[in-house]
C-alpha cells in the first residue's frame, strides 16, 4: 500500500495517526508478507496478530494456510472496520490492549503463533505478556525498536545485555531476522525497527528453578551494573566464594559476565527450592488397596507398583475449573495441563489427608473437600488407586514453584473442546475424570454447602 493510499483510507475511517498509541503504519508490502512468512503459518495453526490497524500484515496473514486467525486491536477507531473486513468462523477480532489481554482467551485450539508490528512503547509489556508462564504462545514474530531487539538479542558482556535478555532468554530463543528502515513507515518514525522472531527452547534446555526467586536476583543483580554481583545479592563470602569457584569465575564477577545457564545455577544455589524429591515414602498397597509396605518414591515408580494418589477439582464461584500446567521437574507428564491439584498419598496418611495437604501445598488455601470418585489402579492411573476430591475457592493462590508451572480458571466447556482437539496437551487421567464428570459438572456437588453459589445453569447457557 502506498502512502497516498493509506492516508486515503484513514481518511475514509476518519482517523488520524495517534502518536499516544505509537502508530506507524507499514507500507512496504513485500515486508509484511516477509514478516508472515517468517512465522510460518500452517494448516491447524492459530495464529495471533497484535495490532493489525489497517491490516498490512493481516492481509498476508488472512491469506496463509492459518486454520484460525485472532486480531487483537487496542485502537477502537480500527476494530469495526477489522470486523467488517475479517471477522468470520476463522477470524476473530478482540478490541483491547494486548498487554492486559486475558490470555485464557486464546486457549482450546492449541498453542499460537503471534506475529505483529509493534508500537515502540509497549513492546516491552506486550512481549513480557505472551512471554509469561500462561501465554499459550510457541513463536512470536516482531517488529520493534531496533534497540529493544538488540536488548532482546544481546551475549554476556554487550552493553545491551541485562535483566531483560537473562529473563527472557531462560526459556526463550531470540533471533534479529532483519533491520527495517524507517522510511517504510508514515508517518515516518525517527529511529530504526529490527523484526525478530522469538521461539520457545526445547524442555530439556530450560534449566529448574524457583520462577519467582530467579526473576527477583537478576533484577537485583543488574540494578547496578557498576556493583560486584556478591555484594547486590548480600551472600556471605564463603558461601559466595563456593557459588563462583564451582562456576569458574573469580569473586569479582559482574551480572553481565553471567550466561542464562550459569545465572540458572546462581539462582539454585542461593534458593531453598529444589527439584521434587526422590525420597518421599509412598505406601505400597495391594491389589485390594490394602498397604503392605513402604518404599521411596523412586522405586515405586521404576518397579510399578501399586500405591496411592488423589486429584482435586476447585472449582470458583463463577462455575469455572482450576487447571495446573504441572512442573517441568516433575517425573511423571512434566508440562501437562492436569486436575487443580493432584499428588501421592504419602506413607501413613489416608487419601482425605493427602487431599488437604496437597491442596495446601500446592495452592495455599484450606477448604472443605467432597471425595466425588475412585478410580482403580492401572495403567492408565500409573498403578495408581486414585480418590477424586471437589471443592470451592478463590484466587489468589500460593502456587508451589516445584510442582506448578503455571494455572488458571478455565470454562468447563472451553476445557472439553481443548481435551478434544489438543488431548495431548492433557495428563491421561484427568482426562479420565474429564469424561465422566466434564460435561455436568453441577453432579460433582452433593452437598449444598459446597455448590449452592455456582451458577452452572448459567454456564451451559453462555458461549
């Protein structure tokens, strides 16, 4: 599109450029479909775009093999034409800010593509967005500032290199794929834009740690880049002197000499929290369920044998079901979408037990629980007996950073058509209890006491 023709058509919507929003419509079209090209849509795909505007990238985008497209646009002047233009059984336009978005949104069709043309100011907050625990996301193809790229993209010891490139990189793969000029743009920006393309790393690549804690000491550790690392982090000097010699490096060293892996080891070094423990004791049942010995977790699991476990459904008061992404340290389906809490029945206990203080554990709440199901050992249980638990709370929850990767409320019916299109996003039995008690969930609750305040004749009327 020429720029005489975009001026036209702005003026055809009656909108003026917003230098509030930092709008910089693409004209080069041979650039926009580079920028879709390089995210590859593909049959089954869903992709997002991220400010689409007057659709130089949508066009592309519109026209790829994508099997379901969403447009999420900040500026309401552009949505009603977006939808006019767009919107069908495929495309779907939200109006909204995509670095508040509800990324619940974009779940049950499995995990997304995003592309766009980003405005300078907001990049930072859109990419932390979709870059998060949460976001559904598997690529993300950007155009930005180039100096934000270069952040993005920086090694140990760039200038460019800090906080930003360490929290991003720990999971994520940045590649500059091409500098834009900005003469491509009106109206015409006064700096240059880079396209990058943004992939998540393999699971194996990601090295366990304390989420959290590891986001607060590279913060900590780069809020002064002059300042030796020992002494932001305040260790003692023994102990620091023990973390640095193991990684090779003198007592001297600065955050930015640190690679992502060596601030992975830092950070496990200075934190409590540590991959799940092989030591746990599980009582070993028959096939009776009655227990006849007791042995460690690891040798449960390598021998299979038969023991234990309960999973917990927590529902809120909206008629909507806690799901877990479960821990990438986990032994058994790391990083599958499971039940709201789910865990073995340690030596000793009984399942109602093992119930209370999983749910504790794991999401830090204390609630009254109703056993709804048993489910025999098997296979597909993992030799396990299972007792399933129902109850109700509220957000927030105390995630536990060793057995949750991330989680959130889902819509009992978005659940069941993303268990049918993605099942293998799904531990096997969740999916199990899904079959039985997914479809009507109101039958989970005897008690009124526990389900009185759930809307669920609502939810089967809502889309």
């Amino acid at each position: 599109m020429s720029k005489v023709e975009l001026r036209a058509n702005l003026e055809k919507l009656g909108v003026h450029p917003s230098k509030m929003l930092g709008q910089n419509f693409l004209l080069d079209s041979n650039l926009a479909r580079a920028i879709v090209a390089d995210s590859n849509p593909q049959k089954g795909d869903h992709c997002v775009e991220i400010g689409p505007g007057m659709g130089a990238l949508t066009e592309h985008l519109y026209n790829s093999a994508a099997s379901r497209i969403t447009l999420i646009e900040r500026d309401h002047r552009f949505v009603a034409a977006l939808k006019q233009r767009y919107e069908s059984s495929r495309v779907r336009v939200i109006g909204g800010d995509a670095a508040k978005i509800d990324l619940r949104e974009l779940y049950g069709y499995g995990p997304i593509k995003v592309i766009g043309n980003l405005p300078y100011s907001a990049s930072t907050a859109i990419i932390a967005r979709f870059t998060e625990a949460l976001s559904p996301a598997s690529s993300l193809v950007l155009m930005l500032q180039r100096e934000v790229a270069q952040r993005l993209a920086a090694t140990p010891g760039d200038d460019d290199y800090g906080a930003l490139t360490v929290l991003l990189g720990r999971r994520w793969c940045v590649k500059k794929k091409r500098i834009v000029p900005p003469d491509v743009f009106w109206p015409r920006p006064s700096v240059e834009s880079a396209v990058v393309k943004i992939t998540r790393r393999p699971i194996q690549e990601i090295p366990p740690c304390n989420e959290a804690f590891f986001h607060d000491m590279v913060r900590l550790g780069f809020s002064s880049r002059r300042k030796q690392l020992g002494s932001l982090l305040k260790t003692s000097s023994s102990r620091w002197l023990q973390i640095v010699t193991d990684l090779g490096y003198p007592p001297t060293i600065r955050a930015e000499n640190l690679n992502i892996k060596e601030w992975s080891f830092l950070v496990n070094q200075l934190s409590l929290v540590s991959p799940e423990s092989k030591e746990e004791l599980f009582d070993v049942v028959d096939e009776n369920d009655i227990v006849v010995s007791s042995q460690e977790r690891h040798f449960v699991h390598v021998n299979k044998l038969l023991h234990r476990a309960v999973h917990i459904w927590i529902f809120n008061n909206r008629g909507e079901l806690f799901l877990q992404k479960r821990s990438y340290w986990k032994e058994n389906h790391p990083g599958l979408w499971c039940s709201s809490v789910a865990g073995h029945v340690s030596a000793g206990e009984n399942y109602l037990e093992a119930a209370k203080r999983e749910l504790f554990e794991e999401l830090g709440v204390n609630v009254p629980l109703q056993l709804i199901h048993r489910i025999l050992a098997s296979e597909v249980t993992g030799q396990e007996f299972v007792e399933c638990f129902v109850g109700i709370a509220e957000e927030p929850f105390f995630l536990d950073p060793e057995e949750i990767e991330t989680g959130a409320f889902f819509h009992p019916r978005l659940i069941q058509e993303w268990i049918d299109i993605h099942p293998e996003e799904f531990t096997p039995l969740f999916k199990v209890i899904a079959k039985k008690f997914l479809n009507e969930p109101e039958c989970l609750f005897k008690s009124e006491s526990l389900g009185h305040n759930i809307p669920f004749k609502d939810l089967k009327k809502s889309n």
